[in-house]
C-alpha cells in the first residue's frame, strides 16, 4: 500500500485537481480522501458533475467513528466510486472516493477523528488499495497532522513564483519537524503548478529552499477542467502536457515508494480497531 498526502503552504493551487487527476492514471487501485475542512467538498459537485448526494463521506463516517469506533469496514461502507459517469463505469475502475465535509463548520468538531483515520488507512495495504489524501491547505498545528506522519509521500504544491515560495518557508519548516518525529524527514517534496508567467526553475527552488521537485503541472486550464469541472476528456487528452504530467509524477513518487519500501522494509500496520471512546 501507498499513501500519498498532498497539501499547500499558501493558496489554492489546484490540489483537488492534481488529487482527482493522479488517482485518474495511478497504476492500481486507489482511493482519494477529500480531507480539506475548509470549504465543502468540490469533487462530486465538479469532477463528478452532482451525479451523488452527500449521504456518504468524511462527516457522516466521522459521526459513525464517535458512535461505534471506526474499522475498515465502516470506511468502505462511507466509499462512493470515483467516476465520471456512474452510469456507464460504475465501480469497475477501481477508483474511489471519500468525499469531503457539505459545510465548513463541522470540520471544527472534527479534531480527535484523524488520528482515527489514519490508523485505518493505514490497513488499507490488505485491501490492495492506495490512498491520495487531499488536504488542502497545512496550517501550523493541524489536527490532521496524522494523516500527514502515516504517508509515504508528502507533496506539497505550491506555484513556483516568489510570493507562494516566501509564504511557504515557515510552513516547510513545520513539516519538516512533524515528519523527522516520525522518522519520515525524508518523504517531503514539492510539485511545482506553473504560473502564467514569473516562474522560478525546479533547481533554483530546491537549492533555496532544501527540498526535492518531485514533478511539474503545466499551466493548462482547459485540460484541468476535466479533474475541477467533470468536462469531458478531448480525444488527445493523454497527449496533454498536463496528462504526461500528471502520469510522470504518479511514475516517479511510485517508484520512489517502492524504492523506499525495499530499503527500509514495510510499514508497521496496526492490526487493532480503534476502540470506541
């Protein structure tokens, strides 16, 4: 199993859609966590055009999670499929999602759950599914930190302009200290969403800022209307800068995981559920 967190320091540089699109060419089975409390949940209104309502996701599983406790079970029970058309994919692609909060004031209440959470995506490796957790924006003393500590991978996109990257050093900073904790200092990386203009090089930003580039989103609204706005894909789609993108990134941080995992040996999964409080 791999699981992938992705986050900003500052701004809104399109982290759902850069979710929605990995999951969309990740090479197995995998499920994105809408976990941005910030505002309510944008994939099944964008990505998946309203096609499902709310009843399923991250609150009602969170209100599960206080009643019962939470296990792997009650997680799938809270999984919708992730397509663009239920009507003709159904749930066949293996692609799956954990929808965000309907409302930005029940995400203030949920500050014991992620811990939870995360120890039960952790056992998601017996499933045969990874994980894409979309964040958001980290502030410093997230309560979602958990998530952050139990991933293989932690991206955090940022435009590569000079406003973006002076707001991001503090937060890289705290990242930085949350991870070593867990001995994971070095599953920190940026992705890089091109700006119209005044963009700095991949190598200028990791030797300023001591961070590796794991990869590059062109500047392509059209195509990244398909991940934000569920528009259909163009006939060259995977032709796309941003489609070749998005496949190189999902290679890379695949490999580096696997790499990782060789070197180092699998995770330690928590066999136990959690226990009701």
């Amino acid at each position: 199993m791999a699981a992938i967190f992705l986050c900003s320091g500052a701004g809104s540089p399109g982290i759902t859609s850069t979710a929605v699109g990995l999951a969309d060419v990740w090479p197995r089975p995998v499920m994105v966590v809408e976990a941005d409390t910030s505002k309510p949940s944008s994939v099944i209104p964008g990505f998946m055009q309203g096609q499902l309502d709310n009843s399923r996701g991250l609150l009602p599983l969170a209100v599960q999670a206080q009643r019962q406790g939470l296990s792997s079970d009650i997680l799938w029970e809270q999984l919708v499929p992730l397509v663009q058309d239920l009507g003709r994919d159904g749930d066949q692609r293996g692609k799956y999602l954990l929808s965000g909060i309907s409302n930005t004031g029940a995400g203030k209440g949920m500050t014991g759950f992620w811990s939870d959470l995360a120890i039960v995506l952790s056992q998601q490796g017996d499933s045969g599914v990874d994980v894409i957790v979309d964040a958001g924006r980290y502030v410093p003393g997230d309560p979602r930190t958990p998530l952050m500590q139990m991933s293989d991978s932690v991206m955090v996109l940022t435009r590569p302009v000079l406003p973006d990257l002076g707001a991001l050093i503090g937060q890289l900073d705290e990242l930085k200290e949350n991870l070593a904790r867990v001995g994971h200092g070095e599953h920190l990386g940026l992705v890089l969403m091109e700006a119209v203009t005044g963009n700095y090089s991949g190598r200028d930003i990791e030797r300023q800022l001591g961070v590796p580039v794991l990869g590059k989103m062109p500047w392509d609204p059209s195509t990244a209307a398909v991940y934000s706005l569920g528009v259909p894909k163009a006939k060259n789609f995977k032709r796309t800068g941003l489609s070749s993108a998005l496949t190189a990134l999902a290679a890379s941080v695949d490999s580096q995981i696997l790499d990782r995992t060789k070197r180092l040996g699998s995770r330690p999964v928590p066999k136990e559920e959690v226990k009701q409080a």
